[in-house]
C-alpha cells in the first residue's frame, strides 16, 4: 500500500480533532459574547439608576430612600465585578480554545504537506515505471515476448 493511503486515517483523525476544536473555540468564543453582552447591560444599568438617582437627589430625598439607592448601586457595581471576572475568564477560555484549535489546524497543514509530497513521489516513481516499460517495448522493437 502507498504511504499516502496509509497516512489517510491520520489524516482523517487530525481533521476530526480540527473541527472539535473548532467547535469548541466557536462555543468559547459565543460564551464570551454573551458574558460581554451582560456586563455591557449591567453597566447600561447602573448608568441609568445613577442618572435617576440623581434626578431624584435634585428634587431631593429622605434618607431611607437615599440609603436604599446608595445600597443598591453598591450591589450593581458587585454584579458588575463578577461580570467583569466572568468576561476575564471567558476571554481566557476563548483564547485557550484558539490556541488548541490553531495547532490541530497546523497539525492538519503539515499532514497534507507530506501527503503531497509522498503522492508526488508516487506519482514520479509511477511515471519512471511507465518510462522504463515503454523503453523495454521500445528496445524489442515492438516484438511481443516469446516464452
């Protein structure tokens, strides 16, 4: 058997291996977009409590009130910091699943490359074989063998 037919599975299990990192690195990459999305409504959030919070201080306000605004704005910017962790992790995650997708994908271009080059080793091996066989007839002068 050739060896580019023998490293065919290899080259099957490596492009497998490619696209479940790919599909990974989609997945990561999706997580990360979502995490990023809640911390930007988080912050949209906040700014506009803020905005009503000193709207309300303009108009003034009692103290429980004032309290309960400053409370709550405390937690606003807790949910914000948890988020932002979130969005560090997730990017982290993205960029890991980039990395292992990026070296299956060159493990893949390398393997094709050395398909390539046994198939074109193959193919001038094979067309050697052709010369010499047209050479032999062409030495017998077109004579059919005799046994």
């Amino acid at each position: 058997m050739k060896r580019s037919k023998r490293l065919k599975p290899v080259v099957q299990v490596a492009e497998s291996r490619e696209q479940q990192a790919a599909r990974a690195l989609g997945a990561a990459q999706a997580r990360l977009a979502q995490a990023r999305q809640q911390l930007a409504e988080l912050q949209r959030y906040r700014d506009d409590y803020r905005q009503g919070f000193q709207q309300a201080g303009a108009t003034g306000m009692g103290a429980a009130r004032l309290a309960d605004y400053q409370q709550f704005l405390h937690k606003l910017g807790q949910a914000i910091e948890q988020q932002t962790q979130q969005v560090a992790q997730a990017t982290r995650e993205a960029e890991a699943k980039r990395a292992l997708w990026f070296a299956s994908r060159g493990k893949v271009r390398m393997l094709d490359t050395v398909v390539a080059r046994y198939q074109a080793i193959e193919e001038q091996q094979a067309s050697r074989q052709e010369q010499r066989e047209q050479d032999e007839r062409a030495q017998r002068g077109g004579r059919p063998e005799t046994l």
